[in-house]
C-alpha cells in the first residue's frame, strides 16, 4: 500500500525548493511511493496567456512570452548544477518545440486547443523533479499521466474514465512500485480517448493523487503546501488564521466546494470512498503536525471558518416580460452558464429574477450575456466579496460584516454566505 505525495508548484519553483523534494522524498524512498507533480511556479497562467496570444495570432507577443517561459524554465535548469543537466536541458527543449508546435496549431474548439497547450507545465516539470530526484539517488521511474489517467473529452473540466484507469494504473504503476522504484507522475493531466490531452480543472493535481490513492489502495495521501496545513481562514487576510488539526471529509468537501483553495473540491470524494488519511502538510517545517483529513466528524463545528472569495460578480437575470423565473427559463440559463464553463459560486431566486454570483472572468460574462440577452433581461454588479462561514457564531459574523454593505445573505444552521461590496 503505497504513500502519494503531491508536491504543488510553488514549492518547487527554485532550487532550493527543488531540493529540499527530493531530501523529503528520499525520506521515503524505501516504501513504495508516488510522487505526483504540478507545474512549476505560475507556469500554468503563463500558458493560458499564451493561448489566449495564440488565438489572437499576435506573433510577437506569442514568441516574447513563449521564450521567457523556456528562459524560466533553463535558468531553474542551470541553477541546479545537476551532473546530467545536458540530457535534461534536451529533453525540456524538446517538450518546448511540442508546444511552439501545439500553440501554431489551428483548433475549432478554444477548450481542446487551452488542454493540449496549457498542459505542457506539468510535462516541464515532471522531467525537473525526475532528474532532481536521479541525482539524489532515488530510483525514478516517469510515468506520464497522459498513459494512465483517462478521461471524456470535457476539455478542461474533464471527468474519469474510472474502469480504464484503473486498469492501467494496476498494469503499468503496480509493476514499478513493486520493482522498488518512486513513480514520479503529472498531476492534472489526462488524456480522452481520442488521444488528446485534458485537464482536470485548474489545481487539479490534488484530484489526480487522490485518483492514484484510489486505485493503488494507498495508506495516505500527503499534500505538501507552503502553510502549515489546513487553515480556518487565509492568514494573508486574517491574522488570527489557526491551523485546523483535523477537519472530516464531509467538512472538507464542504470547505472546497464554498473555495477554500488548499484542496481541489474533487480530490476528497475517492479518499472517502476507500477511506484514506490525507494529511495536509507543511513543506517547510515536514517535523510539524499536519492537518489530518478521515471520516471523523466529532471535532467538525469546534472552529468556525472563513472563506473569502474577491472579485465576484453577481449576474442578476429577468424574464423579459417579468413572468416567472421558473425550470424551463432557468434550464436555458444553466445551459448557457454550463456551455461557457462559467462555475456558480451562490445562486438565489425570486419569483421573477434569479442571481448568479460566480468569479470575475470578462470574457466569460460578456459571452454569457450575449447568449442570453436575446430571452432575458439582465444586470450586473462586480468587485464583489462573497463571504461564507462554517459554523459561523455571532461574534464572527458581526466581525466580517461591520461597516458592510451586504448585497444578500444566504444561510443554513451549519454556514452562511454574505455577498458584500467591497466599495
Ligand atoms: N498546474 C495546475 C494549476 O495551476 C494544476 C495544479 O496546480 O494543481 O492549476
Ligand atoms: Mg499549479
């Protein structure tokens, strides 16, 4: 029963980052272990900017922020002083040519070009770690995800093709780790059936350890992070944050779906199914005790927590000739809002206007707008803050809310959100 690390790429993004990986997994190098990588530093938002240069054919911007990306990635190579460093620059050049070829390619659908070239970071990356790993003597064996994770073909959100994973993943990383080798494998990437790339959705790497957990029957996934674990709420925004040292899978569910970003909301659900620990670690203090995530749910409502998402815009949307906003009106709405790929983060209605409160993206908004504006009318308010709290309490809540204005409240006897501007 092996052990699943997730490295995110933060950490990982010099090299001293670099090496400090692979002491911690040379750690554990005697006991089977995955070691599952995401891409290095911000080189996913650099990639999707330079798909979104791509499709506006603007070529000079394309090669600046193409070269600067491979510049990036070459000095992190350098700065590693590595004893094999000419092969590994070879094989990183070589996947930069696949994306230059991947970025000049003609596409129909934005959502299958964005995986096929946003998911390059994590090729980059994985042949870093691997060769840091060699030279710390630890016996690597790459496996690139694209052979074992399957999925549909809902590029960029894309679902498992649980049976044909799990096949292969037994056929092709069972064998290796029985063979006493440290599987190092891309985190968010897959591939459908037609054999193109796909992607998990953005943080996804945590979604492909807990699928590896799964299949593999692991004792416990350990996510490494630049925090000292699972947090009540963002230490950037509150100085009193406190570490959680344990929260259930049902509060974590909960957590990652209202967008607490430690953990990727679809990771939870196979841990739970196999029941299996997942710890939430600190990467720079691995001594100190981490947040430890199990079907317990005893402790669950002792702390409150907070979650803060900026930049939000509240879409409000009205039938034309003010009759009710009711299923077939809202089908129409969710079709659109689901075809654009644009997440509702709130939602509420009243008899003739229903609001969507979702994260600002211009370009998805203005093309939901246009898609709907020919059936509805339709308003909208941004530079919101939606504000939820888990087992809220008074003292908290008049905390977060003095000298606010809220826009709407939703709640229930476990969590409550405040949509407040900001303003
Ligand atoms: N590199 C991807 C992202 O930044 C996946 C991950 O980090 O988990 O979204
Ligand atoms: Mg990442």
């Amino acid at each position: 029963m092996p052990r699943i690390f997730k490295f995110g790429g933060i950490l990982l993004k010099n090299a001293e980052g670099l090496r400090k990986m692979a002491s911690l997994v040379s750690e554990f190098q005697c006991e089977p272990l995955v070691v599952v990588v995401s891409a290095i530093g911000k080189t996913t938002n650099a990639l999707e900017e330079l798909q979104r240069i791509a499709a506006a054919k603007d070529e000079q911007r394309l090669q600046q922020h193409y070269f600067a990306l491979k510049h990036q990635h070459m000095e992190l190579i350098q700065s590693l002083e590595l004893s094999n460093e000419s092969q590994l620059m070879e094989q990183v050049e070589k996947e930069f040519r696949n994306l230059w070829d991947a970025l000049n390619q003609e596409y129909e659908d934005p959502y299958l070009a964005y995986d096929q070239i946003v998911s390059f970071g994590e090729r980059f990356s994985t042949r870093i770690v691997s060769a840091v790993l060699k030279e710390a003597a630890v016996p690597v064996h790459f496996i690139d995800a694209t052979q074992v994770i399957f999925t549909d073909n809902r590029h960029t959100q894309a679902a498992i093709n649980w049976p044909m994973t799990e096949k292969t993943i037994q056929a092709r990383v069972v064998p290796v780790l029985e063979n006493h080798q440290t599987v190092v494998i891309q985190g968010f990437v897959g591939a459908c059936e037609h054999g193109n790339s796909t992607t998990l959705g953005r943080e996804g790497s945590d979604f492909t350890a807990a699928i590896l957990a799964y299949v593999l029957e692991a004792d416990e996934v350990c996510i490494w992070k630049d925090v000292p674990g699972l947090m009540n709420s963002d230490p950037k925004l509150f100085s009193d944050a406190v570490k959680l040292p344990h929260v259930s899978y049902n509060e974590a569910i909960e957590l990652a779906f209202y967008g607490a970003s430690v953990i990727h909301p679809r990771t939870i659900q196979p841990l739970k199914k196999k029941g299996i620990l997942l710890k939430v670690c600190s990467f720079f203090d691995p001594a100190s005790e981490p947040t430890r995530i199990n079907s317990d749910e005893s402790d669950d409502n002792t702390i409150p927590k907070i979650i803060v998402k900026k930049n939000q815009t509240l879409l409000s949307i009205s039938s034309r000739d003010l009759s009710f906003m009711a299923e077939e009106k809202l089908m129409k709405v969710f079709q659109v809002l689901s075809q654009n790929r644009l997440h509702i983060n709130l939602m509420q209605n009243s008899a003739v206007s229903f609001s969507v409160i979702f994260d600002t993206q211009e370009h998805k908004r203005d093309q939901v707008i246009e898609e709907l504006k020919e059936h509805f009318v339709l308003k909208y308010n941004t530079g919101l803050e939606l504000i939820t709290i888990r087992h809220y309490n008074d003292a908290v809540l008049e905390k977060l809310s003095r000298g606010k204005n809220i826009f709407l409240t939703q709640k229930t006897r476990s969590t409550i959100q405040l949509l407040l501007s900001t303003e």
